[in-house]
C-alpha cells in the first residue's frame, strides 16, 4: 500500500508543480530555474571540497598484511 500511495502523491506533486510553471511562466520562472542552476552549482563545488579536505586528512589506505603460513610438514 505505500509504494502505491507515494506514486499517487508523486503523480499529484509533479502536476501541481507543472500547472505552476505554466501559470507562472511569465513571472521569472526563467530566474528561478538559472538561480537554482547557480545554487547548485555552488553546493556541489563546496561538496567536492570538503570530500576532499577528507579525502586529504584520512590515513593512507594500506593494503592488508596476511600472516605467513606455518610450514606443511608440523
């Protein structure tokens, strides 16, 4: 039951949201979509570095050291 209703609610969300473009088409909507282009932008860039601030302090990953075998013939 709740797959169906959070299609259902997708379904109505995403008409509202074009019936609201459409009606407000001529009020910015051009504004909004290239603000929020930049905004995105802004918050990937500022993604990237901080996981790389992390990716810089984190220790070196080294590759596991396996034990050596004791001989056959014990």
């Amino acid at each position: 039951m709740g797959k169906w209703l959070s299609i259902l609610v997708g379904l109505i969300l995403a008409a509202l949201g074009l019936a609201g473009i459409i009606g407000w088409w001529s009020e910015g909507v051009w504004s909004f979509i290239r603000s929020g282009v930049v905004l995105a932008a802004f918050f990937v860039g500022i993604g990237a570095i901080v996981f790389g601030i992390g990716e810089l302090r984190a220790p070196a990953e080294t590759p596991p050291v396996t034990p050596p075998e004791p001989p056959a013939d014990c």
